[in-house]
C-alpha cells in the first residue's frame, strides 16, 4: 500500500512538473513558429575567392546576370566577379586603402560608400581615371556609421541609410538621406527621411529599439525597398515610400556575416556574406 501511495504522489508530482514547463515551451516553439513563418531559402552558393573575403557590398549591371562588381571593406577597388565561372574578371583601383561599404550603380557611374558617409563616383570601364573620381564629403551627413546606399531608378537619384547616428539615438527612427545625381557623376544632398521603428515592431514579435543596416537595395519590379541587417539578422521589405510592409528571418548561422543584398535583371535576390570565421566568403542566390 505505501508503495502504491509513492507511485501515485511521484505520478502527480511530476504532471505538475510537466504542466509548470508547458508554457515556456509552447513560447519556445511559438518563436520558433514565427521565424519559420518568413524565412529565408537559399537557392545558390557561389564560392568567392580570397581576393573577396571581407566582400561588403555588390551589384550588377543589366547587361549581365552572371558578372558581379564587387568591393571588400579594406582596399579601395572594385572587383569583377563572374559567378558562373567562379573567378576574378578583372579590378580596377578607384581610391585608397578605406573602410568602403556598399556599392551601387546607374548604368553609367558606380558610387561607392565609405563607412563615415563619403561617396565615390567614377564612370564605368575598366581604367579609372583618378582625375575623374568625384567624391561626396561625409560632412554633409550628419556624423556616424554608414553601411547601407542603394540608387533610385524612378528618381534617378540614391539613399543612404545610418547604421548607427546620433540623431537616432533614444528614438524609435532609422534615419536616410538622398542624393541628387549631376552632371559626370556628382551627388549632392536633397534632404532626410526617416523609418518608423514603431511601425517595424508591429510586423516582428521582436521588439527593435534600434536597427543596424548592413545593405539597402530597390526592387525595381515591384518598387520596394529592402534593408539588410546582419546584426538583426532579417530582411526589412519597404513600399516605396519607406512604409514597414514585411520582415523576413534568417537564422543566425544560415549566414557567417551577410553584408550585401541586391537584385539582377532578371528581380533574383542576392545575398552576400564576407568569410568571418567561415572557409570562404559567398554570394548566396535567395529562393522566393
């Protein structure tokens, strides 16, 4: 009998104990719901070489889908990129050594943007004349980290995005600003903007107090902007005027260090993530 009253206390005890811990796992897997919700599918890796481990930005021109120009965060070149057959083209040096972050283009020029705000304009070919290298000074922004510049096919003009400003700080705001592009490649500033975290934080169970944009790019088929943030670890979709509209997860380890994100011409989404800890760095095609 009073083994029969162990057996039934120890059954009791350890129901109460089981249904104590329900909660916490029905959280667990409730979050783990919500990233599987909206995740990010690789389609394609490609295998970078050496030359681009530190890759921290890339784009494309329309004449070609498989050709990538490509620049790592420490020297001031770019790199031609053939994903097909996994090699270098060619490089050309546009400046000096520099911490360079994001790269974009309009078909004619290529800009180029320096983590304090700088932007370099050069036209495209294969030899840069130095001579004819614009150069956008920070100090028109205000002071801060920079990572995050994308061109504006319908307006013909570029934004650049903080990842980290001063007049952010305490605010729910991720603020941009855009650029007018002149004659020969000048960019000059035509006013701020700002995103509304608050309005982020309705679409995400995660709450951003902030966020720390590693790339930024527009989606010309369907104008939409989509920020990249490697810290975050999502994609944050935007109308096109600057609006929340979605979040998409990636998982923390799918990734080394995604730095880059951008579209071909045929709308494939692109991902590009410098070696970090891994073996290599890669540019990754994004199945949608």
């Amino acid at each position: 009998m009073i083994g029969y009253k162990f057996l039934i206390n120890l059954l009791f005890l350890s129901s109460l104990a089981s249904c104590q811990s329900q909660p916490n796992n029905k959280d667990k897997q409730n979050e783990k719901n919500i990233e599987s919700a909206k995740a990010v599918s690789v389609k394609e890796k490609f295998t970078l070489p050496s030359e681009l481990d530190e890759i921290s930005g890339f784009t494309f021109l329309s004449n070609d889908n498989n050709i990538v120009y490509a620049i790592q965060d420490e020297a001031g070149i770019v790199y031609t990129y053939d994903l097909k057959n996994g090699s270098i083209v060619s490089q050309f040096e546009f400046g000096p050594d520099a911490d360079y972050e994001e790269i974009t283009t309009d078909g004619e020029y290529f800009y180029i943007l320096q983590s304090n705000g700088s932007i370099f304009s050069f036209p495209i070919g294969m030899d840069v004349d130095q001579a004819k290298v614009k150069k956008f000074d920070s100090k028109n922004l205000i002071k801060g980290e920079y990572e995050s510049l994308a061109y504006d096919s319908k307006t013909k003009s570029l934004s650049v995005l903080c990842k980290s400003c001063s007049i952010d700080k305490g605010e729910s705001t991720l603020t941009g600003y855009r650029l007018n592009i002149l004659e020969q490649g000048e960019v000059v500033l035509n006013g701020s903007f700002s995103i509304d975290l608050n309005a982020v934080n309705k679409l995400h169970s995660k709450e951003f107090k902030s966020l720390k944009p590693s790339a930024l790019s527009k989606r010309n088929s369907n104008n939409q902007w989509y920020v990249l943030s490697s810290v975050d670890n999502i994609i944050l979709i935007l109308d096109e005027s600057l609006n929340p509209l979605e979040v998409i997860n990636f998982k923390k380890k799918q990734f080394e260090q995604p730095e880059g994100i951008n579209f071909n011409n045929q709308d494939a989404m692109f991902i590009s993530s410098e070696r970090n800890k891994a073996h290599n760095a890669f540019i990754y095609q994004i199945q949608e």
